[in-house]
C-alpha cells in the first residue's frame, strides 16, 4: 500500500471490487520493474493471450496532449481491441493504471494520472466497446513507477502511459498451468498431410529476450517483426565488421595517422628522439628508434632498400604478414633490397632483390633501431639515412633521395575510432585497395552494411545509428577480451596475470585449424605489427611481450595507488628487459611528467636487489629511496603494463622462470 499513499481512494476502489489480497497482488503488478507490453499492433486474442500470461497490457504513445484528459482518434482502436478482448472472457476485471513523467508536481501529477485513467475507463464503457462498469476500475499512480529514465524526452514519454491491469490472480495461474501451442501449430488433416516435428514449427507469437514479441501469420513475420529482425541483423553485422575489421581499421590508422603529419606514400618517418606520449600509437616502447612508412604499390613495384641492423616488419592493408626485414628476414641483418610486387603482376621480375607478391596496394613498414651504449641517437639515425631508401622499381637504375620527416614530439594520432568513424576507416581501407586484399567472408558482411568497393559509402539515418550502437558494443568487447580475459588460454602461468594473444603461438590466431577470434580482437585492438617472430622467436633472438591490466589480486591498476612487481634474478633476456605502462584509454604510452613511460634494464639508475632480482615501483609519486627504479603513474587513470624480453632465452620459454605480479602496497 505504501506505493499508493498519496491515492487513498485508489486503494478504496481496488478494496471495493476486489478485496485485500487481490488489492495487494494489483499493486504488486503494477509497481513490477519490467516494461509492460503495448497493445500497439496486436491481435485481440494476442490481447487476451498476453493479459493472461504477464497480467497486464499497456496503451503507450501520444493518446493525450499535453496536460490534457481528451483522448486522441488513435486511441479508439487500441481501446477497441481490449473491450473484444474483454468479452472473450465474461468473468475478467481490469485496473485502469494512468501513470506520468517526473515533469512537475507530484500531487498533480497523481491527480492527471487518475483523471486520464477515468477517461480511458469511460471510453471503454460507452459505445462501441461497451464492457459492463463493475469490472473495470481507474486509478492514478503519477510518477511513482516510471519504465525508463525521466531525463529523456524518450523516456518521458514511455512513461506517459496507461496500463491495464488484471485483477484476478486465478486467471493468470489458469493460463500457466495450461498454455499449448498457438492455432497454426495445429497437425494438417489434409490427404498428404506430414508429421511436422514440433521443434520445426514457428509459432504464432514467439517471446525473446533481446527482441520482445515476436508474431506471425503461420510461419510469416508480421511488420513489426520484420523491423525488429532486420534492425537486429544489422546490429549483428556491424559489431562483428568492427570486430573482424579491426585489423583493417588498425593499419588505416597508421597510415592516416602519417598522412596527417604531411607524410606522403613511400616516404620515411623517424622518431630520432624516441617516443613519448604525445605521439599516440598502440603500445610502442620509448627505447628504440622507430622508422615507419606507408608502401604504396598502386603505380608498380617498390623497392626498399634497408639498412643492416634493423629489425622490422611489413604487413599488407588487411594487417596480415609479408615479411621480416633485417634481423629475422631473408637479409639476416645484413640489409638488401627488397621487391614488393601489386598483386597480378606479371611483368618481368629482376635479379638481386628479396621478392614477395603482396595482395594489397597498401603496406606498412616499421622498422626498429637501437641508439647506442651511451643512449645517443645520432649515429643509428644517421646510418639509416645513409641507406634507407623507398622508390619504384622503374626509378631502380637512378632512385630519387629518399624524404624522411622528424616525428619526434608531434602530437598525432595512429589509432582507428571507436565510433561510427571506424566504419567510414574500413571504407577508405576497401576503396584504396584490391578486393583481393581481403577475405570474401569480411567483404561480405561489409558489403550488407553498404561497404562496397566501387560504390559509395552512404548509411541512412537508421543505419548509422545502429552502427554507432555496433561500435559502442564492439568497443566494449574488446576492452572486456583485451584487459578482463575469460579465456585461460592467453595466460602464460597458472597462478600470474601476464597474459598474451600470443600464447598460443601462432601469429595468424590458428587453434587446430580453427581461428581464434577472441585471441585476434584482443591483439589488434592493443598492438601492432604481425609477424611470426612475435609468436615463437628463437631463443636469444627477437622479442616476447607479456601484457597486464589487474594486479595479484584481480583489480583493476589504479594510477593513484602504489604498486610494486619483483623480477627474480637471473632475468632471461639477452639484450635488456623493460617495463612499459600505457593508457586504458588510447593504449598508447600513458601521459605523465616522465618522458619514458617505463624502465629498463638499460635504465642508468636502475638498482638490482642483493640477491640479482629487481623491485620495480609503479606510483604517482617515487617511493623513497626507489627512484631509478620508478614508473609514474596517474591518480584518476587506469593504465596497463607490458613486460618486454628482448633475446628471451631459455628459462622463458620453458616457465622455469616466473615473473611477480604487480603488487598493491597499502
């Protein structure tokens, strides 16, 4: 009763057709936290049928105007299909519930509710619905039970609403205890009749979680369940393109990314002073030099002749592998010439270079150099100048000087959208290049959303709006697989939370012979670059990479808290080690006041413990004593740790060695 304190004669009129117990059992209903169905469209026995089954109706939409009891035209045939309902079933009562928005007085608002409700209830009793008075009751409930948020013009007007409540409990019991299959599921009796399994059957009504009320006409979706179906479908569709095309969103960024810094195809970008936060790209370190470039093969073979000591990869517009450059590629870091072939070439393919036929036009290069022992930069840079070179084959007897452009500090941005952008990313991706570039399961499920190569891209409003709402929820799947992941699989250890798309050892996310999804989201949503070196390098070689967003005990990292993680001694990597922390948000080297975002084994203050392990500190503020030995973090922000070994050897690879996990320190 105390829903209804403000309406005592609510409760009186309930009290004098029903009794207590039904008085209770109406409010109860009635105060319910589930949306109640809306006649709209339904057939009257679907009326009947969904009174009987959830105990109530509703009439929602413009029925009133404003601050008004006069119902709308509308409203006759909504009111129509009740009162047939009604008769269907002599002994059946109704409560007439009108309920409000939050907009304005309370008191008032309950008075209208009643007010409207009563106009409804004489609706019903006059010509031509003619149900009897005794078994139908108004009643107002204001603001008090609203069905959506009333921040919302939206939601004002879901709550604006009257509902039709059943008064016999009995009624409803009845229909549970004995509900069959609809009329259209009846068995033929026809000459040729079959015997229909009933799991092949669709019923006339069909109750979903995600969709509501489903109806058909013996198999056939009425209007409504056509719309809803198709909304649905390309509400699926949309989240799996930005789930699958991820990998293809994520390598036009880069690319964008250098455009807007003025850099042009086959030209170079070099970070000669390292990164730094604001630069942002997925998970870079600040200790290498990195030199990157858009290979474009649109007008015929490129050439790139790379320098030795590099360790670099090229990946086509699908984000898929080509090759190794240096270290680990055909070249054994000696540097050479490598040709890139468009797809289709058939021209006349020249000796003296390291060959590979791509299926795209569009590639990425990165390339990786380390700065000295002391730290400098210089030489490397200036011996990747010296020999860097990107041009095309048909300039290979006198190639033009290559241009390379300074990165170093630029503010700009390498990451594809999170919104409805991303898919406008994936259209630029398919008109630049071939369709070959791509897996026809991926150009497929593009091509129903209006992603075509030749056409132009031009969602209406309805379904731009659903793909925004796709990105929302794919964005939301990745973060879960990227930094919550339910899947065993991608833990290194047992009892630790490092963890990597990798760990199955497979840099094109093969699982017997089947693909893990989960693995690649996860992957490109918080890294780049694929190569099979990054999966399983050789021992002492390449690199292994170990990623955390939860400390030992689960949480969330906190970047106004204080942390510690320990390394045991001897640590397993040839070259150096290195700790890095990057943003929840942009997964991109966090933004604080420490330029490195992270320590290393290289670090000139780093301090070992006395037994050869080392204590690292991830804290907004260096604890004391621990300076060298520290990783800023910031109050108010998440972040995300990687590990990285460089020259992993062998207590890595056989878990003989085992890291700590980051630690809360109280």
């Amino acid at each position: 009763m105390k829903l209804f304190s403000k309406g005592v004669t609510v409760a009186a009129a309930l009290f004098a057709i029903t009794g207590t117990c039904a008085v209770a059992q109406t409010l109860s209903r009635v105060g319910g936290d589930n949306r109640a169905k809306a006649i709209g469209e339904m057939t009257d026995a679907r009326v009947m049928e969904v009174l009987r089954a959830d105990g109530r109706v509703s009439m929602s939409g413009q029925f009133f105007e404003t601050d008004s009891t006069d119902l709308s035209s509308d409203a006759a045939v909504i009111l129509f299909k009740l009162a047939k309902a009604m008769e269907s079933l002599p002994e059946m009562r109704v409560a007439i519930v009108g309920h409000t928005d939050s907009v304005g007085d309370f008191t008032y608002n309950v008075g209208l509710s009643q007010r409207r409700a009563e106009a409804v209830r004489n609706a019903l009793i006059a010509e031509p619905n003619n149900v009897a008075a005794e078994r139908l009751v108004a009643m107002g409930a204001g603001s008090i039970n609203p069905v959506a948020s009333n921040f919302s013009e939206e939601g004002r007007g879901l709550n604006r609403r009257v509902e039709f409540v059943l008064l016999d409990e009995e009624l409803i019991e009845q229909e549970t205890t004995s509900t069959t299959a609809t009329s259209s599921m009846t068995q033929s009796t026809a000459k040729y009749a079959a015997k229909v399994p009933e799991n092949v059957w669709t019923p006339d009504v069909v109750e979903t979680e995600t969709l509501g009320t489903l109806e058909f006409f013996d198999g056939m979706p009425n209007k409504e369940t056509v719309a809803k179906a198709f909304d649905n479908l390309d509400l699926l569709r949309s989240t799996t393109a930005f789930l699958d095309g991820m990998k293809i969103a994520s390598l036009r960024g880069l690319l964008m990314g250098y455009e807007s810094v003025g850099m042009k195809p086959n030209e170079v970008g070099i970070q000669s002073g390292l990164m730094d936060a604001r630069s942002i790209w997925l998970t870079p370190n600040t200790t290498t030099i990195y030199i990157v470039s858009h290979v474009d093969t649109s007008g015929g073979p490129i050439v790139i002749d790379a320098p030795a000591g590099m360790l670099g990869i090229l990946d086509d517009a699908a984000f898929d592998y080509v090759t190794d450059i240096g270290a680990l590629g055909p070249d054994k870091s000696e540097g050479g010439k490598y040709l890139i072939l468009p797809p289709g070439y058939d021209g006349e393919i020249p000796e003296g270079y390291f060959t590979f036929e791509s299926k795209s036009f569009d590639h990425w290069l990165i390339l990786r150099s380390s700065p000295d022992a002391d730290g400098k930069t210089e030489g490397p840079v200036a011996k990747v100048k010296e020999t860097l070179n990107i041009y095309s084959l048909a300039d290979a007897d006198n190639p033009p000087a290559e241009t390379f452009h300074e990165l170093t500090g630029l503010q700009y941005n390498t990451v594809h959208a999170n919104d409805f952008h991303f898919f406008e990313e994936v259209n630029d991706a398919i008109q630049a290049n071939p369709s070959g570039a791509f897996s026809p399961e991926i150009l497929g499920n593009f091509a129903t959303l209006g992603i075509k190569k030749g056409h132009p891209f031009e969602p209406d409003a309805r379904l731009k709006r659903i793909m925004n709402e796709a990105a929302a929820i794919g964005n939301a799947t990745a973060r879960a697989l990227t930094f919550s992941p339910r899947d065993p699989g991608v833990f290194f250890y047992e009892d630790r939370q490092w963890n990597s798309p990798f760990q199955r050892q497979s840099h094109e996310f093969l699982e017997d012979g089947a693909r893990v999804l989960d693995d690649q989201t996860y992957f490109f949503y918080y890294a780049t670059g694929i190569t099979p070196a990054m999966t399983s390098p050789p021992v002492g070689a390449g690199s292994i990479y170990e990623a955390t967003a939860k400390d030992a005990n689960g949480d969330y990292l906190d970047g106004g808290k204080t942390y510690s993680v320990t390394l045991p001694g001897p640590i397993p990597a040839k070259n150096f080690w290195s700790f890095m922390v990057y943003s929840g948000q942009t997964r991109s080297v966090l933004e604080t006041d420490q330029k490195s975002g992270g320590v290393d084994s290289n670090s000139p203050d780093i301090a070992a413990n006395d037994d050869g392990s080392y204590t690292v500190w991830f804290a907004p503020e260096a604890p004391a004593g621990k300076e060298g030995n520290w990783v800023q973090t910031m109050p108010g922000k998440s972040f995300n740790v990687i590990l990285r070994l460089y020259g992993p050897l062998e207590p890595w690879f056989d878990k003989t060695w085992v890291p700590g996990d980051l630690t809360l320190q109280e």
